[in-house]
C-alpha cells in the first residue's frame, strides 16, 4: 500500500488524533500567558514551543495546497520546489506536491 493511502487512511478512521508534533526547545510558547508573566509567582518548569495536527488537519492542509498548485496551472510532469524552514506545515505541502500531483518535487530545507 503507498504512503499516500495509509495518510488518507488515517484520515479517514482517526481524524481527531494527533499526527504531527513540532517541538522546538530554543523558541519561547507564546500561545498562552502565565503566572509569572504577570509578576505573581515564579516559573518551576521550562516548557518548550509545541504545536500539533490531527490527521484531519493533515489532510485538509495537503488537499488545499494541491488545489491551489492547480488551480494555478501547474501539471502532472512539472517540477515544484520547496523551499521552507522544518516545520508543522512541511509534511503536507510535500505530501500534496509529491503524491497527489505530481512526479517530482525538490526538497530544500533551511
């Protein structure tokens, strides 16, 4: 079975669990604000920047990006490049570029 059908799988019977996790221990998580930011008590853990995609978001995310490829012309046979820091969003853009559209894609991460 190719990869493209166990993700579409995946999608399909766990759409709600986690399939991605970006950790990254040098960033600061700004998504929430805590005690001590407000002066009030003093930090007793370090937590690292964290961010997560269920499946379904996983597949929404490469068919989007699929579509948008497309809609804009670009054909089976064409060469896409990737260019891109490592992040949450890499997987499904190369997921979308290389297993629903197209023969060959360039993969460069910074």
């Amino acid at each position: 079975m190719p990869v493209t059908e166990y993700l579409e799988r995946n999608a399909r019977e766990y759409p709600d669990e986690v399939a991605l996790v970006e950790l990254n221990p040098d960033e600061k998580d700004t998504r929430r604000t805590t005690w001590k930011e407000f002066g009030l008590i003093e930090p007793t853990t370090y937590s690292p920047y964290r961010r997560e995609i269920t499946w379904s978001v996983f597949n929404e995310k490469a068919n989007r990006f699929a579509n948008m490829l497309i809609g804009r012309g670009i054909k089976k046979g064409d060469k896409v490049a990737i260019i891109m820091y490592n992040c949450l969003e890499w997987l499904p853009i190369f997921r979308s570029v290389k297993d629903r559209c197209y023969s060959s894609a360039f993969q460069l991460q910074i």
